[in-house]
C-alpha cells in the first residue's frame, strides 16, 4: 500500500500501525516511504507522517528518525545506523538525499 494513496492523517495512522507492527515483529529498522508531494514544497502525506514521528520519537516508541535528505555520509547518527546494518549503505538509500523517505531505527 502507498501511503500517498490515502488523506494525510489517514496515511500517519496507516504509518504508526506499520511501525508497531514492524517492531512487534523484531524490525530493527524500517525505511519509510511516504513520497514529497507533487506541489513542489513537500505533500500533506510527508509533512502529516513527519509530525506523527516526532510524535513516537518523544514518547520513546521509536528510537532514531533520519529524514531521508540527512540520511548521509554528514550525520553521525546515520553512520552508525548504516554502520549497525550495512544493507543501508545502497546507494539509493545512504546520501541519496531523497525527501520522500524516512528511516526509522525501532
């Protein structure tokens, strides 16, 4: 299922069910895709699933959230992320600047 596909709060709701049910299952680390927007500054969905994360960063749910366009070689945290799993050094995540991705670390 796209998150894009389903008003903003609806698609932050789908989101945070997603996340519980990811740890639940021993997820280590999601890769979020929630999509930019196609108005040019960023959709509703993005800026909606990014408020529900500072929202489950607070309360401790989840442990890390690195936007995808700091996700790179100039934050420390997502070196250690990549660094505790190598599979997100891929090119198409780690510095690949991408708006529309969040990684989440559980």
């Amino acid at each position: 299922m796209k998150l894009e596909d389903v008003p903003a709060e609806n698609a932050a709701d789908r989101m945070e069910t997603m996340v519980s049910n990811a740890k639940a299952a021993g997820s280590k680390v999601v890769i979020l895709i929630h999509g930019y927007g196609s108005a040019g500054r960023g959709g509703a969905t993005r800026e909606a699933v990014r408020r529900r994360l500072a929202r489950l960063l607070s309360e401790r749910r989840v442990r890390t959230v690195i936007f995808g366009e700091d996700f790179g070689p100039s934050s420390d945290e997502a070196i250690r992320l990549a660094s505790d799993h190598p599979a997100l050094l891929a090119p198409h995540v780690f510095g690949a600047g991408n708006e529309g991705v969040t990684i989440i670390r559980l």
